[in-house]
C-alpha cells in the first residue's frame, strides 16, 4: 500500500490500468490461498489507494477463465460466469469488488475478458518465455527449437474437425490496443463495461503445429496424451461488443502472424515486421518499455499518464 501511495503521488495518473496478478490455473488450484491473497486482496488494495488519490477511471485485467466450461458458443458477455479453478473465481471475484466501488463511490471501469493472449512485440523488443512455461504457443516453440523434447498434445478425439482442442488466440499487440482504447473511453466519458477480447475465431492445436512448422522450417516432435479432465473441446468469443463500444477488433491476431512474432524468442529466426496500427496518444510511465507508438487523428482529452507497479508492492508476491 506504502509503496502504491508513494508512486501515484508521484506520478499523479489520471486512470489505473489493473495488470497485476497471478495468472497460472493449474497453479491456483494448488496454491490457492497465493490466488486470493494477490488477485483478490490485492485489487482491494489498488481501488482503495485509487480512492484515496482520486483516480476514478480503473481498466482491469480478466479472463475468459470467469466462463468456465462455456454452455454455448461463441461465448458472449451475457454467458454464465461459473469458474472452475481458483482462478477463473479470484477473477470474477475482482471484477464484482470493481462494480461494488463504483456503485458506492461512483468509480468508473472498463473489464476486459482476455481469451489466449499470446505473440511477442512485432518490433522484437517483448517476448513470452515463462519459468515454468506452460503456455501451448511458446512451448510448441521450445520443441521446434530442441528446448524441450516434444510437446504434448492432450486429447486427439474431440469433437472438432481435426479432433484437438479449439481456443481463440489473440495477440498480445492487439490486447495492448484494446486496453488504451478502452482508456480513451473512459477518459472521454464513456459508460462503464464488461468486454471480451478475443478473436471470434478458433485455431486448434494441429494448426498451431502446423503453423510452427511452416514459419519455422523446423520439425515438431509431439506425444499424444489422453484428455485432461476439465478442457472443453471449443472455447471462443464473440468479440462484437467490444467492436461496437470500444471501436476495438484484433488485427494481428491470425496464427501465422502470432507465431512469426513469437519465434524469434526461441532462437528461430528473426520476426518479420507486422504492419503498424494506429493507437490512440497515451503518455505512458512503465518500468518494462514504452508505450506503442501510434497516432489519434480524433478529438481527446489531456492524455493520461500510467504507471506499472509489481504486485510485489501490494501483497508480496511478484507479478506474473
């Protein structure tokens, strides 16, 4: 809490934008009381020194995970949020504080479901490399590149076309656009919402590998497993509201491309520059980059200043 109220007072930003947490669902399900105390205690701890400052505009991080195994498709906002691990429910349960703050302190927010977020920057300078990795992209990777022996594949006899599990990837570029548009509405006086974001499409993972192989030149070595308890067979957006409130649809998100960026964090070539994509004017303060560049030909307010604080400052833990 010291080390937040420290930072905003130096800063002064105008909006929050809620990256911390811890993020890995077979982890949670083992370590849940870390889950609650960082995701759950810790976003507490960020509305109150927000409060505190007078920060009334919050854009907070959520995940398809608050779905569960998803009754229809594609999954829509209006979908049963029913969770099935710690935490897809530390998730939801964020984003139920964030709506009681503004009820009772007239705070504004903007909730976004991310679904497979995943690619590096374009411009070569981020990657996704986690330890322990256990993110299907980057792991496919690690085998084409003779990181790890082979990937496993688990389940072969779903029922879609070419029986392995279907989910929809966004890129990581695509998010970031996603969040400093829904900045700008907030900013600029838009209502408060709850947004997908997501593709609308499914990639599964024989076309993952294949894409690996293609834009790597490189073989794939796989072992099939049997299912896991618990993965359904699809899982994909629909992105149409966060089209028609946020202005927002992904534009570096198809496989070829995600893959292109991702590959040369695993020794496999460098990326091939992915077109650019105007960004509205956001004056960032990051420990990690800068912010992406980009221009807003339309009209806006003072533009808002954000600052990235490890979730280490607020309840112990690193960020993930």
């Amino acid at each position: 809490r010291r080390a937040l109220d420290r930072v905003i007072t130096t800063r002064r930003p105008q909006a929050i934008i809620h990256f911390a947490a811890l993020a890995y669902v077979g982890e949670s399900v083992g370590e849940p009381a870390d889950y609650y105390s960082t995701n759950v205690a810790g976003t507490i701890c960020v509305l109150d020194v927000a409060r505190t400052h007078g920060i009334d505009n919050i854009i907070f991080s959520s995940s398809c995970a608050t779905y569960g195994v998803p009754e229809t498709l594609p999954v829509r906002e209006t979908s049963p949020q029913n969770p099935i691990s710690p935490y897809g429910r530390t998730k939801l349960m964020g984003e139920q504080i964030i709506k009681d703050y503004a009820a009772a302190y007239g705070m504004k927010y903007a909730i976004l479901r991310y679904f497979n977020a995943c690619g590096a920057d374009p411009e070569g300078e981020l990657g996704e490399w986690h330890t322990p990795e256990t993110h299907l992209i980057p792991r496919v990777l690690m085998a084409a590149s003779g990181i790890i022996d082979a990937i496993e594949v688990f389940g072969t006899d779903y029922d879609t076309a070419d029986g392995t599990c279907v989910r929809d990837y966004i890129h990581v570029s695509d998010l970031a656009r996603a969040h400093l548009k829904a900045l700008m509405h907030l900013e600029t006086g838009g209502d408060n919402l709850s947004v997908n974001l997501g593709t609308g499409r499914g990639v599964s993972i024989n076309e993952i590998l294949d894409a690996v192989g293609r834009m790597t030149a490189r073989p794939v070595p796989v072992v099939h497993r049997t299912r896991r308890p618990g993965d359904p067979a699809e899982l994909y957006a629909d992105p149409s509201l966060a089209r028609e409130q946020l202005g927002f649809a992904a534009e570096l998100s198809d496989i070829d491309t995600i893959v292109r960026t991702a590959a040369p964090f695993f020794g496999l070539g460098p990326a091939t520059p992915a077109p650019a994509i105007p960004v509205p004017a956001v004056t960032a303060t990051s420990r990690a980059r800068r912010a992406p560049r980009g221009t807003n030909t339309g009209k806006q307010r003072q533009p808002a200043r954000l600052t990235v604080v490890p979730v280490s400052n607020v309840s112990g833990r690193g960020l993930a």
